[in-house]
C-alpha cells in the first residue's frame, strides 16, 4: 500500500505523483467500462443482422450491470493500493483537478466525471463528499463534442430531388443482410412525406434533412433518428428498420408526428444501444429534434443511466434554488409498502420503502429492492416506468411541507436522518409522476375513461407477453401520461408469468359454499384467480363494458395459461412503439405481410393501437 506521500512531496501538492497515479487509475477504470460497453453494445448490428433476439435481450440486460460492477474493480484498486485514511481533503482536491486535465482530449469527460463521482463516494461517508471533492457542477463543457467522424449525415431535397435524398440515406446504412427492396422503401417513404406536408414547393431552398450515424437498436428494429431542417422550423422523424430473415431488411415505418418521436424515446421503455464514441453529440442532436426531453432522458434513453442520473441530481438541484414551493405528500391512494411525495413544481414522485408493512403485505425491504431490480433488468414494452435510484440523498428541511416531515418520520424514521439544516433519505426511487388511473377517470370524461380503461387492458396484455405479472391489478398502480398512455408503476407485488399458477374458481361442493366469508378451495402462494379480476377493476359503470368488450379474455385463465405457455417456449414477443396504422402494411402485399410477420416474431406482433 503506498503512503500519502512521495519523497519531499505532500499528497496534497498540486501535481504530486501520488496524485496522478490516484487521478489516472480512476480514469482507467472508467475507460475500461466505457471500452466494454461500446463493445456489447455493438453486437446490436450483428444480432439485428442475424435476428439473434434473445441475444439482444440478454445484452440489453447485461450491459445495466457494467457500471456498477467497474466502480467496485476501481475502489478495490484504490483500498489496496493507497492508505485512503490518510488522504485528506486537500488530497482530494489536487486528484479532481489532476483529474480533469487528464479529460481534456477525452471524448466522454461527462461520463468519466460522473464514475468519479461514482468511485468516490463509494469510498467515504456521506459527510465527508462535497462539491469540492465530487464534481456536482460538470468540470469540462462538452459543446461541439465530436468524434472523429461526423455525427451525422447531410442530405440536400432541394438540391438532388426528396426521392434521391431519401434513397441514399438508406444507402449510407449498410447491413450483412441487404434491403428487401430498397428502391421500394425509398419511394414509399417520398410519398409518406408529400402527404404528410402536402406542397413541398412551399420548402425553403436551404431544406436540408439530418440523420445520426450511429443507428438506434433496441428488440427487433433499428431506427433511424433524424431532423429536416426548413430553415428555422427542425421536423423530427424517425424511420424502423425490420428485418424479416428470409427478404432482407425493410422500412416498416416513417414516424413523423411528435407524439410518435416522443413515445419512442418514453422513459417507459427499454434503452436504445448506441454506438457511440462521443454521446455528448448525439445527446446535443436529439435535445434539438426533442424540445420536451431534457439531457437526462436523453442519456438514460441511450443505455446511460448513470449519467442520466447525475444530469437528473443537476437539474433537480437548480430548480431547488429556483423555486419556493414545498415538498408534500403526492396525490392518490396512500400505499401499504411506499411512502411517495413530490415537489409539485418538478414533475417527478420520490418514494421511500417503509419501515413495516400492514398485512395482508408479505414482502420484506429486500424483496421490495429486487422487484425494483427485476424491472430495471427487464425489457418494459413501454408500459412500466423507469425509476432512478438515489442513496443517501438530501433535501432542505425547510423544503418540506409539516405534514409530509410528520408522514415520513411515522413511516420511514429507519430510512430518515438530520444532518444540520438537511433532510437525509438513505435510499429512495425516483419515477416520473403520472396521475393514478383511478383519479385519472373520476375526473375525465366518459370517453376518455373509456380509452383509458380499453389501453389499461393493453398494458396488462403486453406486460403478461413479456413475462411480467403486475401482481396487484389495482387501477391506482398505474397512471396515465400526458399523451392518455397507461403506464404500470407499482412493482412491489410482481411476478413473473412463469412464476405464477393461473387457476379456475373451482365449483362451490355445497350451497353453504358460495355464504362463506373464506373460500372453500385451497389457495397457494403462486395461484392466480382470473375470475376475481373483475371486482378488483371494474367499480365504474362507465367503464364495465367497453373493457369488457375488449379485454374479457383477461378473466379467463386459458388465456393467461396461453400466454405463459409462449412466454416459457421462448417466444420473444415485439411490442410496436407506434400503431399498427403507421406501418406500410402494403409493402409486399397481403400474403407476403403475413409471412413477414411470422418471421418477425415467434409470437403475434403487438402494437400501440392493438386491442
């Protein structure tokens, strides 16, 4: 183990070697991860290519690990090589600043700052990191960021005609696998845009169209992301790349209109894989195209969640000192595992596991924590909400409305400390606020509550084929977006389909049965009675029939036992993020969709628009 000092020098001095060995191993350790992940990452290309998805999927999942797993090899590193107790906080400051310096020709110094940050406050107390030592304030800009190649392509309408634009964009994407018909893709898609924008005389001569280098992968399809750019008017789109293993790969779909981008990107959904040796530049390309994401969607959408969350802490930090308005309880249904509470201002909800669970709960802290950790892991088909994970995180006491403080110290006092004027939570999660569904329709109209009921049926339907059972089908763990999306966000009761047992009520043996305030037939810890769900989610007359119009199989449980059926067989189901009405269904006709679409998928393909 070395000491703290070098010859005459003090591990404090500006540039001691000590410091530069402690600087430059850190950043070794960042260097491996990011070296690692650019490298699972860019399997994406060869598994599209080869329709390997259960491959894409199982490095989708192993990629979330990464991180953590590099900043253990990097404190390990640390406690065995330097005597840490002896280093002080003049130590620390020469290493951050020896540190940066190291950053300057690096191309991802944001996300070598935040495994800094990482590293070191794995090593010490909660009290002992400030922003002297850590970097809370981004040390380095990143603005003009680029690789060594363009970020993106350029392509002129104007000048060499759309239908010339659009084919050679395609071109400039190339695949083991060819195009079905490229030629084909290119037209369909020049007559998608002249619909959409109707007289494209009315473009400017400076009409240009952008698209990023790197494709966007993520279960079945490749997109590419790009903006027209009408002089001071940008257009995001986004064309899906399918492959269908026997024809090539094809254009399955231009999206266009906002809602459809924005879905895309949902914090809803799995992480895109990215290859990309700066991310600054592609986080800076998309902010422009996606004016209501902010850079920490943007980073946690490209497989970054840790930078995510350091942006997240940033901005949450600045609308602190922004703003005066009081953190209070949130609203909707109290719950029996969570304590959640939200700054009304920021559209996020904290929540905190309790100390102890009423019954009938039977899950403990731990359990609680590894359902959190299963739907990380998991592929979330845009119908559960991505959650950040926060540890020791402080909040000013003054921030705190009495009746939240009075809330959490009667439900969380094990997870609740006071250090000065601040507020410590030992560990919470942090989701994006949505309003419960339950609020959602006593305030909405009928048919709005309608549409909602009939996507709720569609978010329990695509979580089932991806192997997740919410558990508690209880309308207030789930809310409703902006966009009207129902989004599942309640997961300390999940499970997954091939973990549960789907039975039928059994027959009452004798009239007396059916009195009983206990049922007459036995009940295990996996058993799942379809028949019940009705009287859990059907309170609202408004609502009955239109759900049960299209979704009344959800009562029967052949089709949950179909469901797990093809879910244990291996089938890898594909979830559209866009309605089945934006395909180009008519691409290779009827007979040969049809074709496609088995070869597509090992089960029925699922879209935004399904029933």
């Amino acid at each position: 183990m070395q000491p703290v000092t070098d010859g005459d020098e003090e591990a404090g001095g500006e540039d001691s070697a000590l410091v530069r060995q402690v600087a430059q191993t850190i950043l070794n350790g960042f260097n491996k991860h990011y070296r690692l992940f650019l490298a699972i990452t860019r399997e994406a290309k060869t598994y599209f290519e080869h329709r390997v998805w259960q491959a894409t999927r199982h490095a989708s999942q192993k990629r979330i690990l990464f991180y953590t797993q590099r900043v253990a090899e990097a404190r390990a590193i640390l406690r065995d090589t330097y005597a840490l107790a002896e280093f002080n906080d003049a130590t620390w400051r020469a290493i951050k600043l020896r540190y940066i310096t190291l950053l300057y020709e690096h191309r991802q110094p944001e996300l070598a700052e935040s495994f800094y940050n990482s590293v070191f406050t794995s090593l010490y107390d909660r009290r002992y990191y400030n922003n002297q030592n850590i970097f809370v304030r981004p040390g380095l800009s990143t603005e003009y960021l680029d690789d060594g190649d363009a970020t993106y392509h350029s392509f002129y309408p104007a000048r060499d005609g759309l239908t010339n634009s659009v084919r050679r964009m395609l071109q400039s994407y190339r695949f083991a696998a060819p195009y079905h018909d490229l030629e084909r893709d290119a037209e369909r898609i020049t007559a998608q845009v002249r619909e959409h924008f109707g007289n494209l005389g009315e473009l400017s001569p400076n009409f240009q169209v952008h698209t990023l280098t790197a494709l966007f992968y993520r279960n079945k399809a490749a997109y590419i992301i790009g903006r027209a750019n009408n002089d001071a008017d940008i257009i995001p789109f986004a064309i899906a790349l399918m492959n269908n293993g026997w024809g090539g790969v094809y254009v399955d779909a231009l999206l266009i209109d906002s809602d459809d981008i924005a879905n895309i990107f949902s914090f809803a959904r799995a992480y895109f894989m990215v290859d990309t040796e700066t991310p600054s530049a592609v986080v800076r390309f998309l902010l422009r195209m996606l004016p209501t994401k902010t850079a920490a969607d943007i980073y946690t959408a490209i497989g970054l969640q840790k930078q995510g969350k350091t942006e997240f802490y940033r901005d949450f930090l600045h609308h602190l000192r922004n703003s005066s308005d009081l953190l209070e309880i949130a609203p909707g249904t109290k719950g029996m595992v969570m304590s959640v509470f939200t700054l009304p201002s920021y559209p996020f909800v904290f929540k905190v596991i309790n100390d102890r669970f009423a019954p009938p709960k039977k899950v403990t802290r731990s359990i609680v924590k590894e359902k959190y950790q299963l739907v990380k892991m998991h592929d979330r088909v845009g119908r559960m909400a991505d959650t950040l994970e926060f540890s020791y995180a402080a909040f000013p006491r003054e921030r705190f409305s009495a009746d939240l403080l009075a809330e959490l110290e009667r439900s969380i006092a094990k997870s609740l400390d006071y250090e000065d004027d601040m507020v410590v939570i030992r560990h919470m999660y942090i989701e994006r606020r949505l309003e419960p569904l339950n609020i959602y329709l006593e305030k909405h109209s009928d048919a709005e509550s309608q549409a909602a009921m009939v996507d709720y049926g569609r978010t329990v339907k695509d979580l089932a084929a991806a192997n997740i059972f919410p558990g508690d089908l209880l309308l207030k763990n789930f809310g409703v977006t902006r966009h009207g999306r129902v989004i599942f966000y309640d997961y300390d009761e999940i499970e997954l389909m091939t973990d549960c047992r789907f039975r039928k009520i059994p027959p009452p043996r004798f009239p007396e049965d059916e009195m009983s305030l206990e049922p007459w037939y036995s009940i295990g810890d996996a058993d799942v009675f379809p028949e019940e769900f009705p009287r859990f989610i059907l309170h609202d007359s408004r609502v009955k029939a239109v759900f049960s119009q299209h979704h009344s199989e959800l009562f029967d449980p052949a089709y949950w036992q179909s469901v797990q059926a093809q879910v244990s067989a291996g089938a890898y189901q594909n979830v559209f993020p866009y309605a089945r009405r934006k395909r180009f269904k008519h691409i290779f006709g009827r007979e040969t969709r049809a074709r496609t679409d088995a070869h597509n998928s090992e089960t029925p393909n699922r879209h935004e628009d399904d029933d």
